[in-house]
C-alpha cells in the first residue's frame, strides 16, 4: 500500500485509488455499528483540497506498514484514534490534517 512515496489501494472492484504522501491533507477513521462482525473500522485519506481519495478498511493487506506510516506523521492525534477504536457507533474521529500542530504542554 504504501511504496516510493505513493499510497494506493485496490477497491473491492479492483479499482486502483491513490495520494502521493506529499498531497495527503488528512486523516479520518470512520467507525459504524457493524462490528463485530462487519467492517465497522475505515480509513479515510483526503488528498488536495481535502478531497476523499483513498478508503480501506481496518486489517487491510498492507495495512500495518502504513499504518506505520501514518501515525507518525507531525501532530497525529493518538487520543481521537483512541476514541475511534473504542466506538461502537457511526461516527469520524479525524486524526490528523496537514495544517495541524501538536502543542508541547510545558512544565
């Protein structure tokens, strides 16, 4: 999913949905009622100008190395991707925007 500085996915359809990781904006989880048996965990990836562009569920082939990838980018907020993965409900926890940044609480 993620090589040379492209992350792409292959729909159910077959079709090839992709952002290079210098035009990804943000980062969504989306959650629905689902689980446990459905595929109640997506991510969401927006390219320029906030477009949608790539949707993959969670346990993806690939999924761990972007993941990886992901949540390591400048201001990744791990307290929503928290919140995201406890939710039973229809709901979107973004995670991370290009413009944001993570504050240092002083002492």
């Amino acid at each position: 999913m993620l090589d040379d500085n492209l992350i792409r996915v292959r729909d159910e359809q077959g079709r090839l949905q992709f952002v290079g990781t210098r035009d990804l904006s943000a980062v969504v989880v989306e959650t629905n009622d689902s689980g446990p048996w459905g595929l109640d965990v997506w991510w969401l990836l927006f390219g320029a100008g906030d477009q949608l562009v790539c949707t993959f569920p969670q346990g993806a082939a690939g999924e761990p190395a972007l993941l990886e990838y992901l949540m390591a980018l400048p201001g990744f907020d791990y307290d929503q991707l928290s919140r995201a993965m406890r939710s039973t409900a229809n709901d979107r926890f973004p995670v991370w925007h290009a413009g944001s940044v993570r504050l240092l609480e002083l002492p």
